[in-house]
C-alpha cells in the first residue's frame, strides 16, 4: 500500500470524515484528497521527477500530510526540515539530499528560508505564501491543472517516500530514506500494540515536530488507519491539555519532558476532563521511575513506552500498559525496560564480533523487520555498517531477558538523547575547539529531570589562555549549532582521561553522574 491509496481509499469509505485539524483549519478526507492532487500536479508542472527529494520547511501543520500525500503521488520524496538548525546546518541538509524544491509552509520560517538560500551550495525554488517572488503555495493546492493524475507506473511500497535526518558519528546528519512498506510496518505495530485505539474512531494528537519519525509516524498513521488528527505547531502544556478536553483526543506521544511540563507548568491540570484518553505513548528520551508513576496516576490513562530509531522508522519495542500496571503492582524493575518486540520485530543482542549472545549477556541491540530503512541517502558505506544482513545494528547497549524483555543498559555510539532531540557531541566539540586557547575538549550527556539528558561540555586551555565562563561558551556556540546543541554546564579540567592508545574514555567522565541512575538511556 501506499500513502497516497490509503487517503484515497478513506476518501472513498467516509469523503466528510474530518482529517486534520488545526487552530485555524479543518480538512475532511476529500479535502486532503483534492489538496494533495492538485499540489502534485503543481509540483509535476515544476519538473519534479519521481524520487526527487521536496524540503519542507515550518513549524507543525495540516500543510506537512498534504505535502507527504502529494509527493507519494508521484514518487517524489518529502523531507522535512528542522527549522530549529542555524541556517548553515539546515543548508547542508539541502545539499546532501539534493532539494532544488523547498515548500515553505509558514511565515514563521521566512528569514530562514533566505538564510538557507544564501548558504547553500545547490539552487533552491521555494513554494510559499509568504513572499511574492516565490511560488504560490496556496494556489497550486487549490487549482486543479489536469482532471486526473496516475501514480509513475515504477512507484511500489519499497520506493522511498519519507527522508529524515539524524546526526552520525562525523558530526555530519544523514539522511534516513524510508519507504511506504516502512510507514505501512510502523502502522501494523502501533495499531497492534495498541488495541482499539487506532482506527475510524481514532483522534490523535500531534505536538511532536514533523521533522522527527516521532511526529511524522504520529501523523501519518492515523490517516492510514482512517482517523483524525488534531495538529498543534508547536508544544504548549497549556493548549495539549484544552485539546484533549475539546476534541476528546484518544492517543497521543510525548517525549518525557512534554509530561513533566504538563504536570508542573499548568497550574489547573486537575480542572481539565481528560477521560478520552485511552493512552499515551512515550519515548525518545529516558524517563524517571518517578515521574512515569505521577504520570499513571495524574492522567489516569494507559502509558505505552516506545524504543526505536530513525532507521527503524520509529516503534519496534513496546512497553505495554499492561506491563506498566506489573510493574506498578509488584514488578518495578519492568519500569526500566525498553520493552519487548512488536509484531514481526526480531531482536538480538550480539558482541562486537557479530556473535549472537544468550539471554542476560549485555552486548549491541540488533532489530530486524519490515521497519528497517532502505538506506541513508548516498551513504552507502555507512549503509553497510548499520545494515547487515536485513539486521539494523542500534548502537545501544543492553540485554535481552527469558521472557522478551529488553534492557539498555549504555549507549555504544555517543548520542544524547535530549527533551527527544538527537545530539552527537562531536558536533559540538567541533564548535568548542574553536574558543581560543581550548586544548581539548569532551562532550557528554547527563541525567536530567526534565529533558531526559543534559550536555555537560569538559574544556582543557592551554598554557597561558584563561578559561571561558558558562555563559562565554554559550555565546560562543550560539550563531554555530542549534540552540538545543549548546551545553548549559561548563568543567574546566587539567586534562581528558585517555586509555593507552590515546582515545578518551568517555565514560570515565559519565559515571559519577550515571552511577546512581536508574537507566543510562531510554
């Protein structure tokens, strides 16, 4: 199936069925139907050619699933964009996937839009409505060029559809290219692993960012299933609990820090009617024991904790509600548990020689299923070390139990998982070399209660150079990463601990702050 037929075929079933909404919008499937036609049409007239890859730049709007749909229409590829990188970043982005076509879906995004433009190496043609000298983005969903469009006669569930980007151990991102078979496999272990939630009934909430598999799976599945989703652009406590009360939302996902900003930051939590919530997913970030209990308790709904990955297309490892109300009623160690496989996922834990271990022995999570990316974009050595043999190497550590639990227990590649933003520290050790006088520098991720993980930077000077404060270092870094990439905490130290052969050893700067925790990662 494709993304395209699934819209189509709701369309067909219920034409008035309310799709996407929005503060200021309502689509019914018909409408997201004739839309997402007719801006395909617009894009064939442009040039687009099947599997081109389109930008979409904005902040969270109905405009993101008229985009995904129209571009499966055609074969073209939609990738969205972060629109919280500095313009640099999200230029090179642009030029690794190629984009010559960016949709602008906002006005909120305009200066970066100009400002990618000026950094880019490759050409780019922006569709919007929010300045003149670009393409009518409106008008092109709006105007119907042709009575009838065909889907390329190539076009099957294994053409890539989606493209996202996560960062990789270069400090460079790359872009994850998933196909309609991914989306479909996504589909097939959410709706499973949430019985009766997923489907016509269904109205789901979405304040994840599209350019994340988090808010981009959040939406995409429930229109395969038929449902609705209420769209918000961006995560507000205050708005996420309005809407679960006026449009009696059913499902939702959250990173661990959109619940605790929701438990703590809205003062008349207890006055809002939240009894339309079957569930809340979470994930992308480690959680604390005690903050997932408040939660059960306050929200009086099922919890269901996601594990997965970009290259697996989200979920592939759920945390059953039912396991969470074990572990509340006698089994709290199950609380520390990613969870066990979904429908059709197979999980191995292998050492570093690719030797499968047995149950309890600690060495890389590997997952295979229908999940698995196709590739990253032009990377095919990378493709390589992370594919093997269909399997999808995680770079996390942990073990897997008798009865299909499985534990992560320390992260084999550096990532930090941040408030559910992927961080590489190389990245931001590449800025901090630059503070004049900085000798060496090491990036780490530190328990934190509210984003999951916090960035802790260890600067060493050199001879005769003064050290920079916290608050220099921040300036330093901010016109150079990403806000959310900046570290907050600063230690100046003599000198980094290496092993014999000269590598830093990383985690002999995590363990006094990781010693007491209960997880080391979610």
């Amino acid at each position: 199936m494709l993304i395209h037929q699934a819209i189509d075929y709701h369309t067909r079933r219920r034409p008035h069925r309310v799709a996407l909404i929005s503060d200021t919008r309502e689509y019914t499937y018909r409408d997201l139907q004739t839309r997402s036609v007719n801006l395909a049409q617009a894009l064939l007239a442009q040039g687009v050619l099947s599997g081109e890859r389109i930008g979409l730049l904005g902040q969270n709007s109905i405009d993101h699933m008229v985009a995904f749909t129209a571009c499966s229409r055609i074969g073209a590829v939609a990738v969205p964009l972060n629109y919280r990188l500095a313009p640099p970043e999200t230029a090179y982005v642009c030029d690794d996937a190629q984009i010559r076509l960016i949709l602008v879906l906002e006005p909120s995004v305009a200066a970066l839009a100009s400002a990618v433009a000026e950094a880019r190496t490759g050409t780019s043609v922006f569709m919007s409505d929010i300045d003149p000298s670009h393409l009518a983005l409106s008008a092109a969903m709006q105007t119907s060029l042709e009575p009838h469009l065909n889907a390329p006669s190539a076009l099957h569930e294994h053409s890539a559809t989606l493209q996202l980007y996560t960062s990789g151990t270069t400090g460079k991102p790359k872009g994850v290219a998933l196909s309609h078979r991914n989306l479909n496999a996504l589909m097939t272990n959410l709706v499973n692993a949430n019985p009766g939630v997923l489907g016509v009934d269904g109205i789901d909430l979405v304040c994840a960012p599209m350019f994340h598999i988090g808010g981009a799976g959040s939406t995409i599945v429930p229109l395969l299933c038929g449902g609705a989703v209420v769209m918000h652009q961006a995560f507000n406590p205050a708005a996420v609990l309005e809407a679960i009360q006026t449009h009696k939302i059913r499902e939702m996902f959250m990173v661990p820090a959109m619940i605790l900003s929701l438990l703590r930051d809205v003062p008349n939590f207890e006055h809002y009617d939240l009894s339309s919530l079957d569930v809340i997913g979470y994930g992308a970030a480690p959680i604390s024991p005690t903050l997932l209990k408040e939660a059960v308790e306050r929200f009086k709904c099922g919890f269901n904790q996601y594990y997965g990955m970009t290259e697996t297309c989200g979920t592939v490892v759920a945390l059953s509600p039912e396991i969470h109300q074990r572990a509340l009623q006698g089994e709290p160690e199950l609380l520390q548990a990613a969870g066990q496989t979904c429908i059709g996922v197979e999980a191995k834990v292998c050492n570093d020689q690719g030797v499968e271990l047995k149950p309890g022995e600690t060495g890389e999570i590997w997952l295979r299923s229908a999940n698995n990316m196709l590739h990253y974009f032009n990377l095919p050595q990378a493709t390589e070390k992370t594919l093997i043999d269909g399997w999808v190497l995680t770079g996390d550590a942990g073990y897997i139990n008798e009865e299909g639990f499985i534990f992560l227990r320390d992260r084999i590649k550096d990532m930090v998982l941040s408030g559910g933003e992927n961080i590489y520290p190389v990245e931001v050790e590449n800025v901090l070399a630059q503070i004049p006088g900085v000798r060496e520098t090491a990036v780490i991720g530190i328990p934190d209660e509210k984003y999951g993980e916090a960035l802790l930077a260890f600067i060493a000077m050199s001879e005769g150079f003064a050290p920079p404060s916290t608050q220099e270092m921040i300036a330093f870094c901010r016109d150079k990463l990403a806000g959310y990439k900046i570290p907050r905490q600063l230690e100046i130290i003599d000198a980094l601990p290496r092993n014999p052969t000269g590598k830093i050893q990383k985690m002999v700067l995590r363990e006094p702050y990781w010693q007491s925790a209960d997880r080391r990662i979610g």
